[in-house]
C-alpha cells in the first residue's frame, strides 16, 4: 500500500487519468443529413464530465483545406453538438466530398477531436444513370448510355492531351455529371453563377457539372466543355492550393485554348472589339471575368487568344514557366518576366498588333489546330452515329424474340 502513495505522490497527473472504467470525453459523430439546395445538418453527440467552453466542426475538402464552423452546444442528457448551414445560396459544390471531425475545448485547456467523418453533398433530386470508363465517371438524367460513353472517351481524350502538354498529373477519377437544362444546373449551384454559364467545375473534387441536352444538339458542347473543364481540373490537381494564385486570363485562355470545337460568336467578338479599339485590358482580366453575357465572352476570347500568342511566339516551355511564377505568387504584370523576359504590358501590345496583322486570315498554325478539331468531333460524331444505327437496326429483331445466341 505503502508503495502505491508514494507513486501517486510522484506522479501527481495519475489524480486526473479516468478511473477504472470510466472513459474520459469522448465525441460521437452522427452521419450528416442535408435536403438539398436547403439545409445541411451535422450533430455529434459528447460524454464528459464538465460542460466545454467551446466546440466546433471542421470540414476538410480534396485539397486539404479547412474550414471551422462553431458548434452550438445543448445541455440535455449527454452534451449535444450541432451546426447547421444554410445552403440556398450553394455553401458546397454539388456532389463535392469532405471529410469532417468536431473539437472541444474543456477549461482546464483539455481538446477532445472525433474521429473522421465523410459527408457527400450528392444533387439527390433526380435520378442518375451512371457509368465508368477507366478514370472518368459520367452520370446524366436524360439521354443514354451511348451519349454518355461518348462524354467519358471525350474525358480521357482531353486527359491524356492536356495533361501531356502542362505535365500535369491526371487524377485517379474524374466525375462528369449532365443536367438536362441549365435551369436544373442553375438551381444546382445556387450561388455565385450567372444564368448563361453551361459549366464549371471543382479541381478539389475533381467533379465537373455541365448543362447539355441529349441527342445530336448536345454532342457540340461536350466537345468545346469538357476538355474545357478537364483543364481546370489538371490545373487545380497540379497546383492544389496554389491554382487560384493564376491570372484568370492565364487560366481561361489556357481551358479555351484545349476546346475542341470553335465558337464562332467568340471570334466575332473579339474580331468586333479589336476594330473598334474596345479590348478589355488584360490587367483587368488577372482576377475577375464581367458579370455580364457579352463582355465575358469577351474576356474568354480575349484570354484564348492571348495565350495561343504566348504558346505561338514563345513556345510550350515558356508557358509552363509562366505558370509555375504565377502558381509561386508572381504579381499578375510581372509573373511573365522569368519565362519570356517581358511584362504583361509589354506583350499585350505585341499581341494587339499580331491581331492586326492577322486580322486577313488564319496563320497555318490555327488552320491546322481548327482542322484537327473538326476532325476530332467528326470521328465522335460518326462513331454516336453509327452506335445509334445499330441500336435501331437491333431494335426489330429484339422485339420479335431474337438473342445473341439465336441470332
């Protein structure tokens, strides 16, 4: 006995370890609940003896990145933690995941963490189909299977093309999701989108979300979206934190420039605006694109056009630098020095006078990058035409009895 004093004399902490057992705090997560475009709801239940002085909730996304919200605590029973996030104005990205965890934080300065939660804010309002080929994951309401095969090779296609070209990793899956209008994309969003956007996407998540109707109308743009959207992902799966540290043209330009289908009215635009002296300036393009309809279609051709100049005049190589001092924290106006020598003021004025000069035709350069994509949308377009041939031609021969292996 006499021995037992004398150990807990000298180690006083023992007066404060549980008793045999009892257990100290402990947090219990429940499984998130959401209705959604409405409400997400996250609780926890916590033992302990004494009433926290604080608790909150973390969220973690693909990148690493964290954010807290504090927890009301209830009295009743066991202490009760919960948040609850409004999400009529889009809190999370559809069909994003996080992992989450709570703490506490008990006046003797005590912190108790849960374990490890994962919470999928998944769009629950329809019914998806889905399919997966190798690393692309594609999920429509509307449509068919065939329509969708043709949107994940367009996914793998753009995959192996940029990421070969920004010697960017690809990531192990990558998600497509097509809403049938862009109202229902709209809707899916919630916040921070304008009405006339088809797509957008969340590197952190590797997700991509785009307005396409189904049918021979929707292939177009699939073609010019995806390897769009795809850009944005190896981007942000190259970069990770440091992705939104790029100039919006440098980003933009460079997701317009993979696009395998032209746009015509961005042509026009930018062909009306440089005759009229009416360019946007590039500097005003670093962070932020207008809110409006025709001027942001503007701004992407202006980005586009940019950029190919870049990759033009100073080759692949040089671009990639720029983008690695722009990724390091480069201001926008200088982050062009250590690739080509010259600032962004200094090269805007050269490429406003390469669009004069070419404003009589195309260089042999974009001739051969506009007949690739034709080519390129004309292999899809002949391969969905012939899928569906066939799936008409076997339709008779189902319905009368045929199989396989009758057949």
């Amino acid at each position: 006995m006499q021995y037992l004093i004398l150990a807990a004399l000298l180690f006083p902490p023992w007066w404060n370890a549980p008793l045999p057992g009892r257990s100290g705090p402990v947090i219990e997560s429940h499984p998130a609940e959401y209705v959604f475009g409405q409400e997400a709801v996250f609780s926890a239940s916590l033992a302990a003896a004494e009433f926290p002085q604080s608790a909150q909730l973390i969220l973690q996304d693909g990148f690493d990145r964290t954010v807290a919200y504090p927890a009301e605590i209830d009295r009743a029973g066991d202490y009760r933690l919960s948040v609850r996030r409004d999400l009529s104005t889009g809190s999370f990205f559809p069909f994003a995941s996080f992992d989450f965890w709570w703490e506490a934080v008990f006046p003797s300065g005590r912190t108790v963490r849960s374990d490890p939660s994962t919470f999928q804010y998944a769009d629950d309002r329809f019914a998806w189909s889905r399919l997966e080929k190798g690393r692309a994951a594609v999920a429509w309401t509307d449509g068919s299977s065939a329509e969708a095969e043709d949107a994940a090779e367009l996914i793998l296609l753009a995959l192996g093309t940029v990421s070969a070209e920004l010697e960017a990793p690809i990531p192990e899956r990558t998600a497509l999701y097509l809403y049938p209008r862009l109202a229902e994309l709209s809707s899916a969003l919630g916040r921070d989108r304008q009405g006339w956007e088809g797509a957008v996407s969340d590197p952190a998540s590797g997700t991509i979300l785009i307005a396409a109707a189904s049918g021979a109308g929707g292939r177009r743009p699939l073609a010019v979206l995806i390897p769009h959207e795809v850009t944005h992902l190896l981007l942000g799966e190259k970069w990770t934190t440091a992705y939104p540290s790029l100039p919006l043209w440098l980003a933009e330009g460079l997701a317009a420039g993979y696009e395998m289908e032209g746009r015509p009215e961005a042509d026009r635009a930018i062909d009306e605006a440089a005759g009229a002296g009416d360019l946007i300036p590039l500097r005003a393009l670093c962070g932020v694109f207008p809110a409006e309809e025709r001027a942001a279609l503007l701004a992407y051709a202006e980005s586009k056009s940019f950029v190919a100049f870049l990759k033009r005049e100073y080759g692949l190589p040089a671009l990639r630098q720029a983008i690695a001092a722009y990724a390091g924290g480069a201001d926008c106006g200088r982050g062009l020095d250590t690739a080509v020598g010259k600032t962004l003021d200094e090269l805007e004025t050269e490429w406003k006078k390469s669009l004069a000069a070419g404003s009589a035709g195309l260089s042999s350069a974009w001739i051969l990058v506009a007949v690739g994509a034709l080519l390129l949308a004309g292999v899809l377009g002949t391969r969905w035409w012939i899928r569906r041939k066939s799936v008409r031609l076997s339709r008779p021969r189902e319905n009368a009895g045929w199989t396989a292996k009758n057949g």
